[in-house]
C-alpha cells in the first residue's frame, strides 16, 4: 500500500500521518475489480437511456448522421458560447484533414448574462463579420454558423432545441423552455445580418467532428476541463427511443451527458467523505456525481477538504491554515497539476503554493509531501474513473474496435494534469485486449468544439 507505493511514501512522517496517508490511499486508488463493477453499472445506464427519456444518462440524439470525408474545402463560420466567454470563427477547411481558423473572443458581460445574451452574440458576430469585410450584401447567399452551445438542451432538429436550464453562471431570463436557435436568429435579424444559424451543437459534438475531420476514424469525443462529457458515433438500430426517420448512414452522434453517471442511488462511485462534503456545498447538490470526480471545477477543492482534515488532526501545518485556505474553491486545479510534476527535492513549487498563494507560511518538507501525495491521489483516481467512461462507451460499439479509431480529447485536465493521459490509456487497456487496444489512439482535439460546429455547418449546407 501506501509505503510500498514510492509516489505515496512521506519521508519524515510521523506514524499518525502514515496512517492518514494509507486511509487517503485506499480510499483514492481504485482497484481493476472495483472499476470493473463501475464499468457493468455505466454499460446498463447507457442501455437504459438509449431506450427511454429521462433517465441518468440522457443519451441526446445530436442530429449529426454523417462522417466528414476529411476532402471536404472551404470557409465555415461558427460561435463557441462558454460560461465567460464568447468566440466567433471562421474555419477554413484545406482538402487535406487541415484546418485553419481565425477566430475572436469576446468576454461575457454581466449584462449579457443576466439579460442581452441573444442581442449580445448578434453584436459579436457583426463585430466580428464588419472588422473581415465579410458582412453580405443582399446579392449575396446567407452565411451559414454552427452555434455550440453547452449548456442542457432538448434538441429538436439539427438547428432548433429547448432550453432544460441555465447552468455555469448564466441566468438570462426568458429563455428557458424556448428554442435558443430561434433566439440567436431573431437577434440577428434585428441587426439585419444574412446569417443563418445552420446547427446547434454540443462542445462535444463539435470536438468529436473536429477530429473526425482530421482523421475520419474518429469513433468519440471527449471533454476533460471545468466540467466532463463525451459523444459518439451510436448505431441508430440502438437508439431504441427514436422516432425520427432513420439516417442514411445508419449512425447518429449523441451526447451521453455521462457527468451525470450515479447520481440517483450514489450506488457505484467511491464516495469519500470529502466527495461528500463538496458534493453538500455545491450549486448542484446529489447532481453530476461523475463529473464532480473527474473534472477541473472540483479537483481542487476535493482535494482542500483533505488537507483541511488533515490539518484539523494536526498532521498538515501543524493545523495552521489562513483565511484563503479556509475558502471553498481556492485551490485551482492547476495547482494539483503544479504540485504533482514537482521533482525538486525541497519541492520549490509545492512551498510556493503553500506559502505564497495560500498564505499559509512555514511550511515543513513533510507539509510539501503530503500536498504532493494528496494531488496525485485526486488527479490519479480522477484518470482512473475517466476510463470508466472510456471503456463502457468504446465496448457499446465493440465491432468497431476491429479497425483503427480514433478518440478526440479536448479540456484542460486532459491536456495539462501530468500522466492523465498515459494513466486513463493504460487503465484502459486493462479492459480491452491487446489487439482492441491497439486499434485505439488518443488524440488531443484543442478548441475543437467550435471548429466542429462549422464543419456541422458544412455537413448540413452541403444537404441543402
Ligand atoms: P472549458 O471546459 O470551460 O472549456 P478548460 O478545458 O480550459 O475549459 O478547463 C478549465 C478547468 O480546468 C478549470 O476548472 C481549471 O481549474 C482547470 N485547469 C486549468 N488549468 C489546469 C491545469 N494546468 N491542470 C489541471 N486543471 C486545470
Ligand atoms: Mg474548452
């Protein structure tokens, strides 16, 4: 266990901190058999939402039935709406699986999010539009955009969907229950631009086509940042619930919502008492118990509650703290990323954090350790636990893993948290067999959700 592990051993601790230390570390390293248990529960939650509404995991048909070629050229527009901030892009696609893109970001004001959101995009996108010399004129084709949206959406067609509710710190009033396309266009139409909104899409819709652009063996997109999500490519044979008219292609893209997994019973994931104590304080409470253990948004504050526990039986600062350290959320996960590459031998970084950021002085070697040990053990289950996902949804469609595929991967845990990547991989090998394994590469999709929104745009212009 702990002492036998070397990434866990804290050289100097007393008894008492060793033994905190294994409780932390049986509670955070999960075995194969346990995720095994959690990956059976996932597949029967899948199944469950591909036959009937409103279950744990929504399964939300996205609308999007074809694959792009990757020959496919031209220029594309679409808006990338965030929880701060808002871009407008213009993607060039080169034939080759190449993309270029010029984009422009645009802070969220707090006008914009409590009242003109709509107004406000329409704003940006003449902004962006008038600065290029790209307005049309009326002799000329409307432009189409794909709009990504991320925030829950019951969506109707490929370019209209309700409204669930706001989340991240929107909250403009009048639009729930309404079509948020309908919004975006009348707003246009008020400022009198040729655009039309062609697709609503799903940041992991988008990432997914980003990549399938690239390479069109890709199968699945991911999102690992603020919050976690993926996508994929489901035979619509499966897709028990739909009603609609079966694609050509035989195949839809839906949005699993998988941040949602066991949220009703809390029956499968390895709730810890500090899972439990962020989970209490959150805006959600009992909502997104997957998402809480894997993303951006609560690494760091998981891994607060740890050290405060720690520090309340004196085996952290000698149970000092400070004003900053006492305040839900100020530990960025950033900080756990920082924390886990640190390889001095003072561990310069670890006490900088500490110190500086958190205002907590005079920390010990055996402080720093413990910082360290506690930010591999949340960062280290969360890659754990984002296998889980992986694998249920790479199994749903087993068959394919008989050929190359590819998984598009966007988010920031994904990108900067040290061995995320090489720790969820090899976890899921332990699932697959070698030669399904194989078969699957891991890519890194940066911003692909808005540039996969354009080439939705694309996909649907091309149909019309
Ligand atoms: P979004 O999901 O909103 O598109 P990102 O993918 O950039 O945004 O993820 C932002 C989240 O990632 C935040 O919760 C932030 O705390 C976290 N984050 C930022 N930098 C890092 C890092 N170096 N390591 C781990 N997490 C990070
Ligand atoms: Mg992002």
């Amino acid at each position: 266990m702990a002492s036998s592990d070397p990434r866990f051993a804290v050289k100097g601790a007393s008894p008492a901190q060793h033994q905190a230390i294994e409780t932390l570390v049986s509670q955070f390293l999960l075995t194969d058999e346990r995720l095994a248990v959690i990956i059976k529960e996932f597949r029967r939650r899948m199944e469950e939402g591909l036959a009937a509404d409103g279950k744990v995991l929504k399964m939300i048909p996205s609308y999007v039935t074809q694959r792009p070629r990757g020959d496919e050229t031209g220029s594309y527009f679409a808006l990338d709406l965030g929880g701060t901030n808002l871009r407008v892009l213009k993607v060039t696609l080169d034939g080759h699986g190449g993309i270029k893109t010029e984009h422009q970001k645009f802070a969220l004001t707090e006008e914009a999010k409590s009242r003109t959101l709509f107004d406000f995009i329409a704003q940006c996108v003449e902004n962006f539009l008038d600065d290029r010399n790209l307005r049309p004129t009326g002799q000329q084709p409307p432009i189409n955009i794909g709009f990504t949206f991320s925030y829950p959406v019951q969506q109707t067609s490929i370019n209209s969907g309700t409204l669930v509710q706001w989340t991240k710190g929107l909250n403009v009033p009048g639009c729930v229950g309404r079509d948020v396309v309908r919004l975006l266009q009348d707003a246009l139409l008020r400022l009198g631009l040729r655009v039309k909104v062609a697709a609503l899409v799903n940041d992991t819709v988008g990432t997914l086509l980003s990549a399938a652009y690239k390479d069109p063996s890709s199968q699945m997109g991911i999102i690992f940042g603020t919050g976690t999500n993926a996508a994929y490519y489901e035979n619509v044979n499966n897709l028990i619930k739909w009603k609609g008219p079966n694609p050509s292609s035989g195949e839809m893209v839906l949005n699993i919502e998988w941040g949602a997994f066991d949220s009703d019973d809390f029956g499968f994931l390895p709730f810890t008492p500090h899972d439990i104590k962020l989970d209490r304080k959150s805006l959600n409470p009992r909502k997104q118990a997957y998402e809480k253990m894997i993303s951006g948004m609560y690494l760091g504050e998981i891994a607060r509650n740890i050290l405060l526990w720690l520090a309340d039986q004196r085996l952290f600062l000698d149970g000092r703290s400070s004003e900053i350290l006492n305040a839900m959320w100020s530990i960025d996960t950033s900080y756990l990323s920082s924390a886990a590459v640190d390889d001095s031998s003072e561990l310069i970084e670890v006490q900088q954090i500490i110190e500086k950021t958190l205002n907590v002085p005079n920390s010990s070697l055996v402080d720093r350790q413990v910082f360290k040990v506690v930010s591999t053990l949340v960062g280290e289950r969360s890659a754990r636990l984002s296998a889980v996902g992986v694998v249920a949804t790479l199994l749903k469609r087993a068959e394919l893993l008989d050929n190359p595929i590819n998984v598009g991967i966007d988010g920031s845990m994904f990108e900067h948290y040290p061995g995320f990547e090489s720790i969820m991989a090899e976890t899921v090998s332990h699932f697959l067999t070698p030669e399904q394994f194989k078969n699957i590469n891991f890519s890194l999709a940066k911003d692909g959700s808005g540039v996969g929104a354009a080439i939705i745009a694309m996909l649907v212009s091309e149909n019309q």
